[in-house]
C-alpha cells in the first residue's frame, strides 16, 4: 500500500502545483477550450506511457512529468499562435532525441554556464511570482487568503503549500459566488490534431529555450534524484523516450515530457518501500494513474475554468515560486559569473522581443556574450 500511496501523492502533487500553469500557456497561445483540454490530456499520456516502460523496463521508479519551467516560458512569449507553438515543440523533442543519439551534442548543452541558464529561468518565472502580487491588488479578499494558507502550509512539508492554496482557492471561490462553469457542453476528453507551422521566430524563442530549460531544470535533476536513491539511471534511453514522446504528442498541444525531480523523490525513497528494487511499481503505477487523468482531462478542465482568473494566477505563481528560488540561487551562487547572470536574468524578466524573437531566447545570447567579455578582458589583463 505504500507503493500506491507514494505513487497518488506524487500524481496529485505534479498535477495539482502545475496545471494552472499549463492553463496560462494556453491562454497565452489562444488556444481554445477543445485545444486547452486535447493540450493536457496529450501532457498527460505522454508523462503516463514513458514512466509505465521505463519502470518496468529498468526496474527503478523512472517518473516522468511535463515541463513546468517549459509551461512558464511559453505562457511568457507573445506573438505567438499554437500552430507555430507546436511547430517550436517539434523542434525542442527532436533535440532531446538527439541529445540521446548524438553525446557532443549533451557534452555541448552541458558546456553552458549553469548560472546563466538559471537566471534565464528565473527571469522567465519572475513574472507570474510577480503577478501574484498584482492580482492581490485587484482580488484580496482571494489572493490573500491564498498566500497565507501556502506560506502556513509550506512549514509542515514543502509540497502541501501549493496543494492547501488550491483546494482552500477552489472552496472560496464556489462558496463566495466567484466561480461560474463554462457554457457549453462538457466532454469527458479530447484530443484535437494542430497542423504545425514552422515559423523560424517561434523556433528560436519557444523550442530552443524550452529544449535548454527542460535539460537543465528538469532532466538533470530528475536523473540526480535516482542517483542519490541508489539508482544508475539509463540517461540516453530516458531521453530518447521520452523525447520521443514528446515528438509524437506535440500535435496535440503537449509541450514536452521528461524526467520528474520533485515527483520522483515522492517515490524513491523508503517510505515508498524498504527494499529499492520494488519501488518500480511506484512509477507504473503513477503511469497508470496518468493515463486515467488523460481520460477524463476535459471534467478537470473545466473545474479549473470555471475559476476566477486570480485564482488561476496566484496558484500559478505560488507553484513556481520554489522553482524561482532554486533558479536564482543557482543564477548567483558564482562570484565569476554573478554579473552576466545578472544582465541574463534582466533580459529574461523584461518583455523584449527583437525580430520576433522573445527575451528567454535572448536572455542567453545576452548572458552569454557578457561572460565571453569578461574572460576576454581577463586574458587581455593577466597578459599585460
């Protein structure tokens, strides 16, 4: 029973602190309700097939989620429709397939400073921590209640801050009369095919930032996780599949699969079993219990939309807000490379776009270009 305790809590906890962050990327891309819901059922079959075979495959509990950091830097670009969205998502899964074919090309990607991915990152999910802020300003008697309870809750266990603010959100705003079920007819769930449309802008600043963010934000410390438990992960086949996943749900809205940090320490641990060897259940059964979210998405959904946009916002933000503080201690924890994390994180933060190209994908162009200054300066001083 601890396997599937441990296997629901970590369903619940990645679901639950996430989703409102997928429902902003949607919106930011226009997409519509039938898109919304084919967007998440896609996210979940593709975090449920790969952690069910990469389980029963390696005997270790692989668990696999979708990027949240990813969510956050696409519900941050602007200019941008699904089509051309999916079409950057196609590109950022056929790099991660890559990066497990080809090793210069992972040896390339771990060559970039990790300050200043970080603050890229950072900056990105800076504006809905931010927005929680805004949106207490406009809707207190909600936000407020919301940012109490999360900063209460975050004492006793880390993951039940973001869960006791969204069921806390969701009962104040039925009981006090803010929440209204969308018109129209409820599906159980969908999946709706989006012609991808490669457009070289949305390429540049959505797929490959969200490629970067995904490697270093979610995959390297998913694999780190199963490290500490004891386990050696398969990094190359945990790539590819779940690349390959991605690949193949992208035209349905999903972003991007992968290798699970938080999750994954729900279920590699000894609570979940004394003996290491059968904690792989927990992650096929998590796939399992994915595959069941999949199948009735559009009912989620629609809970979620019938919630009032602050609540939408400020769950959102406190979701992210671990995620911001462990970005923005990585971005300066470098004395040697503090100031170019410093303008990467600025950039990331700001609303730049320069030939349709958004800020996440210039936040590094311009973090990376200070750090190269300064070492060339260096040089041109220990020389002289």
């Amino acid at each position: 029973m601890s396997i599937v305790f441990s296997a629901f809590v970590a369903v619940f906890v990645g679901f639950a602190a996430s989703v409102a962050v997928i429902l902003s990327a949607a919106q930011a891309l226009g997409a519509t309700a039938d898109q919304t819901v084919s967007w998440v059922a896609a996210l979940a079959i593709g975090t449920g097939l790969p952690s069910i075979w990469l389980s029963w495959r390696y005997r270790m509990p692989m668990i696999c989620a979708w990027s949240t950091p990813g969510a956050a830097l696409i519900a941050a670009a602007s200019g941008f429709n699904l089509a051309s969205a999916v079409g950057a998502f196609l590109l950022a899964a056929a790099l991660m397939m890559l990066t497990a074919a080809f090793r210069p090309l992972g040896r390339l990607i771990e060559r970039i400073p990790m300050p200043i991915a970080s603050a890229m990152l950072a900056g990105v999910i800076f504006r809905f921590v931010v927005a929680v802020f805004d949106e207490m300003r406009l809707s207190p008697l909600l936000v407020l209640p919301l940012l109490a309870i999360f900063l209460v809750a975050r004492l006793l266990n880390p993951f039940l801050g973001v869960i006791a603010a969204l069921i806390a959100g969701i009962a104040i705003s039925f009981l006090g009369g803010l929440a209204h079920w969308p018109a129209g007819e409820l599906v159980l769930t969908r999946l709706e095919f989006v012609t991808p449309h490669f457009d070289i802008a949305a390429m540049l600043g959505i797929g490959i930032p969200l490629y970067l963010v995904t490697m270093a934000a979610q995959n390297l410390p998913g694999f780190a996780v199963l490290r500490a438990a004891g386990y050696n992960p398969p990094t190359a086949p945990a790539l590819f599949a779940t690349g390959l996943v991605s690949l193949l749900t992208a035209p349905f809205g999903a972003h991007m699969s992968n290798m699970a940090a938080i999750s994954a320490s729900i279920c590699t641990g000894s609570d979940t079993h004394p003996d290491p060897a059968q904690r792989w259940k927990a992650g096929v059964i998590y796939g399992f219990a994915y595959l069941a979210i999949a199948g009735c998405t559009g009912l989620l959904i629609a809970l979620l939309l019938a919630l009032p946009k602050a609540f939408i916002v400020a769950v959102a933000g406190l979701g992210l807000a671990g995620s911001f503080t462990g970005a923005l201690g990585q971005a300066m924890s470098s004395d040697k490379e503090r100031f170019a994390a410093a303008i990467a994180f600025a950039v990331a933060a700001s609303s730049l776009s320069l030939f349709g190209i958004g800020s996440a994908f210039w936040s590094l162009v311009a973090g990376l270009a200070v750090l190269t200054l300064d070492a060339v300066a260096g040089r041109l001083r220990a020389r002289s």
